[in-house]
C-alpha cells in the first residue's frame, strides 16, 4: 500500500486554481489525483469544480479532463471508457461529480452505469448542497442546515428532512466497491483511492468535502471539520467490497454532534429540539454501523413528541 511518503510530488491538479481557501473539494481532488495517477482521465459535470478548475484561459488539470451537463457523470464516463478500450489504451476513467449531480440530477445516469458494471471510479464530492449555483438545497444536505431554499423563518428553521443514505442506494447495485472517505484521514483515503484504481468494474468512492461559504466556516478549520463529523457520528468510514461491509476507522468515543455543529454558522439558528432530532439520527447511524450503543451520556436524549416525518398515517401503514 502507498504512503503519504511515497506519493507523486508531481500535482496533476496544480496550484494557482480559483478554490475558496480550505475548499474541501479542491483538497479531495489533488489528493485523488496523486494517487490515480498521469494516466488518468477526468471528466467534470457543472459544479464548483469546473468553474475554479478551468477558468479561462488557463486550466488546472495536467491529465485529459472533460465536462458536458450536470446530470451526465454515468453516461460520459461510460463512452470515455469504451473508447479508450476500442483504442487499446490503458486508461483510469474518473469522474468527479459533486452531490447535487449524483444523489439528485444525475442519479439515473450514476445508476445505469452502476448497473452496467462499468470499468469506471465514480468519486461524489459531497458537500451537502448546490454550492456552484447558489447554495442550494440537495438530497445530502442534513437535517437542520441553512441553505438558500431551506432558509430560517419564523416557523420553519433550515432543511426538515435528513441526509438521503446514498451508500445503501449504491451499494444495492452490488458493485465491486463503495468507500466512504474524508481528508481528516489521510492514511485512510489514500488507501482506499488506491485500492479503487486497482480494482476493475464500477467503483464508488464518498468523499466528505466541507464548502467554507455553504457551511459559513472557519477556512482554516476544513479538517478539524471532518475529523468532528466523524467523532460524532454525522460521517463514517466504511467500505463495502463486493458486498462485504467493513468498517475502516473507529473513533475512541462518541462525540456530541452539537460540537460538529457550533463550528459552522449554517446550524446556528436550530433549537434544542432539533439538535436532538439530529442527534438521535447519528445515534442510530452509529448504532448501525459499529453494532454498539453511542456514548449513553450522548444518545439518552429525550425524543420529540413527534418525528418531524412521520404521521399518524404513516404509522397506521407502516408501524412506529
């Protein structure tokens, strides 16, 4: 297995790009990159990737890079791919495609060549909004957060609906691989992107990549940031080979998600009755994932009266 010692200093992603400082993208990218290799090409649907990635004139990618529409990352990786077999190249065929482009707008084509079982590495870049068009909401956007079409009101504060468990949506494909990672854990990541590039059929890496104007952060704080979600249960590490599950970091103890969420302005504004929603929510991911209870002074909290999505409805059709 490669080490941070042995990675290429040559940056196929190079430096003088237009990144916010402490972009958790443009870091998941160069990293990536480094491990993939020259013989790589990249292909970009609309996203902030794009714009500081390529601005004209000049271009920051030192491999073949390609970018049509928001909802293609599936279907272009796909011809990409079959042409550079027809050619007889050997080729890595990456995309790139931030969260808005995979968990919604290109879902279908995700899911196509997921099904296809393409020889492609398909890298989601989830920074839990339409952060390039505004600061939208997306499907990977938590409970809770500001965003500019979950706004605070005066009775409806930020997103009312929890994180969609795309790793579950992908995994049913029953690909070769899923991971999750987050540059908070290098040793981590960089195995796990390695370990796709050597691999061969429709591989899926989640890449945890905090935005410093959508979360309203400290720029210096990126990695703080994703260590923290990971202490409290709002990012695991897993990885899933071949339907095997396997869980690849542990933290040591349970945090409170309430310390993830002081350090970013978008989840100022939420009630104690909200933050504990939340926290529920993490203490059942935790739950599912480590096979434990999260830390008992954390998880015994006390349940709203009501889920905020469930109804009486509900219940009589689908139980409690």
């Amino acid at each position: 297995m490669i080490t941070i010692k042995e990675l290429s200093d040559v940056n196929l992603f190079t430096t003088g790009h237009t990144a916010c400082p402490g972009c958790g993208v443009a870091m998941s990218i160069r990293n990536s990159i480094r491990v993939l290799g020259k013989d790589t090409a990249v292909y970009v649907p609309a996203s902030c990737a794009v714009v500081f990635g390529s601005t004209f004139p000049l271009g920051a990618w030192r491999v073949p890079f390609f970018h049509t529409a928001f909802e293609n990352t599936g279907a272009c990786l796909t011809g990409m791919q079959a042409a550079f077999e027809k050619k007889g190249k050997k080729v890595t065929v990456v995309g790139f495609a931030g969260d808005g482009g995979t968990y919604d707008i290109g879902l279908q084509s995700m899911s196509g060549a997921a099904e296809r079982n393409e020889d492609i590495i398909y890298i989601c870049l989830d920074n839990e909004a339409y952060m390039n068009t505004g600061i939208q909401r997306s499907g990977g956007t938590p409970f809770g957060a500001w965003t500019t079409t979950t706004p605070v009101g005066s009775k409806i504060q930020g997103n009312q609906r929890f994180k969609k468990n795309l790793g579950d949506i992908v995994v049913a494909h029953e690909i070769p691989y899923y991971a999750t990672l987050s540059i908070g854990h290098p040793l981590d990541f960089i195995r796990k992107v390695e370990k796709a590039k050597n691999m061969k059929g429709f591989r899926f890496l989640h890449m945890f990549t905090p935005c410093i104007p959508g979360w309203k952060m400290d720029p210096a704080k990126t990695v703080e940031v994703t260590k923290r979600a990971v202490e409290s249960g709002m990012w695991t590490l897993y990885e899933v080979e071949n339907g095997e599950k396997k869980v690849t970091y542990k933290p040591g103890k349970m945090k409170s998600v309430k310390d993830y969420l002081n350090m970013q302005g978008r989840f100022r504004h939420m009630s104690i009755e909200d933050i504990n929603k939340l926290q529920m929510w993490a203490c059942k991911k935790w739950n599912l994932h480590y096979r434990e209870k999260g830390a008992p002074d954390i998880c015994e909290v006390t349940p709203p009266d009501e889920h905020h999505a469930i109804t009486e409805e509900h219940r009589e059709m689908h139980g409690p």
